[in-house]
C-alpha cells in the first residue's frame, strides 16, 4: 500500500472536516425550511379563517344596516 505525502494527508484531513461542516448546515438548513413550511401552512390557514370571519362580520355588518335603513324608512 503506498503512503501520501503528509501534506496530502492534512490536505484530505482538512476537506473531510469542510464536508463534515457543509453536511451539519445542510441539515440544520433542511430542519430550518421544514419549520418554516410548517409556520407558513399554518399561517395560510389561519389567514383563511381570518377571511372567512372578516366576510361573514361584513355580511352581518351589512345586514344589519340594512334593517336599520328599512326601520327608518318604515316609522
């Protein structure tokens, strides 16, 4: 078996530590945007229940309002 020169071993050594560092922040990256998915799908559906409720308070608000013109009207 033939032995590298020690600068190529130290040079080996020192990528094999950037891959290892480049692997830990793509997975703490990928849990990160994991958690961001999963905050952004919540924050849509609230934002759709928030709509949903905002149209139907409009709708009564308007209801309302109408029933006040038509007793004005009416007396």
């Amino acid at each position: 078996m033939t032995q590298l020169p020690s600068n190529q071993v130290q040079e080996l050594q020192e990528l094999e530590n950037r891959l290892d560092k480049l692997i830990e922040q793509y997975a703490t990256i990928k849990n990160e945007n994991n958690s961001l998915k999963t905050k952004q799908d919540a924050l849509v559906r609230e934002k759709a229940k928030l709509l949903e409720k905002t149209t139907l308070a409009r709708s009564r608000v308007e209801a309302m309002i109408t029933r006040l013109k038509a007793m004005e009207h009416g007396s």
